[in-house]
C-alpha cells in the first residue's frame, strides 16, 4: 500500500503556513522584506532595465530563501536540543552565518545596480537648475 500524499494544493498551503510563521516570528524576516518594499519601490521610481530588475530579484529571493532555512534549522534544533548544547549552537550559528553572507551579498548587488541609476538620477535634478543666471 503506498503512503498518503498531500495534494498540490496541501503542499503549497503548507509552505505558504511556514512563510507566514517565519514572518510574524522571525524579526529579520521582517527587517528583510521591508528592505525588499524598499528597494522594488527604488527601482520601480529609477525605472531600471528589467536585467537589474532580475538581480535584484535574485538578491532577494537569496536573502529570504536564507532566512527561511535559518528559521527552519533553529526550529528543528530547538526540537532535538532543548537544553543548551554546543553543537545546537554551532548549528544555529552557521545557519545565521549563511543569512549573514546572503544579505552582504545582497548589499553589494543593491550598490552595483542602483549605483549608475542613482547618479544619472542626481544628475537630472542638478541639470535642471540654471547656473548661468546671478541672481
């Protein structure tokens, strides 16, 4: 006899459940997708090319992809290690690391696409000021 499974839609529901956790739990979970709003509004007001639209996607989607696994791993260590350990601690540890590296990664994706869009955008204001006139 095989074992029951879930239906697509049981699955999906069952990821949406765990975003919608790790949201409301997770403090840099929010932090993050608040830096995301921040960052799709930027872009959609610099009106960037869709290929650093796909980057910033891709940094995104890293970055809370990263905090979703750390959610999990500290779930699963806090069930099979409720007392204090070092190893529990070290699996905490890593897992927060690989949030850390992502993010800083991000970072620097967010510098080299909006860096050129950024200062046309400066440009543009500066040029619209007449600099000839005295006055």
């Amino acid at each position: 006899m095989k074992p029951h499974r879930p239906s697509l839609r049981s699955t999906f529901n069952c990821a949406v459940q765990g975003i919608i956790h790790a949201f409301k739990a997770e403090r840099n979970m929010k932090i993050h997708t608040v830096a995301a709003v921040v960052v799709f509004t930027a872009a959609a007001l610099l009106g960037l090319t869709p290929i650093r639209w796909l980057f910033l996607g891709l940094a995104v989607t890293l970055v809370i992809t990263a905090e979703l696994i750390n959610t999990a791993v500290e779930a699963v260590v806090d069930l099979v290690s409720p007392d204090v350990h070092p190893l529990a601690r070290i699996a905490k540890d890593t897992a927060a690391g690989a949030v850390l590296i992502t993010a800083l990664f991000a970072v620097v994706v967010g510098i080299m696409v909006f860096y050129e869009p950024v200062i046309s955008w400066f440009g543009s204001i500066g040029s619209g000021f007449d600099h000839s006139s005295n006055g």
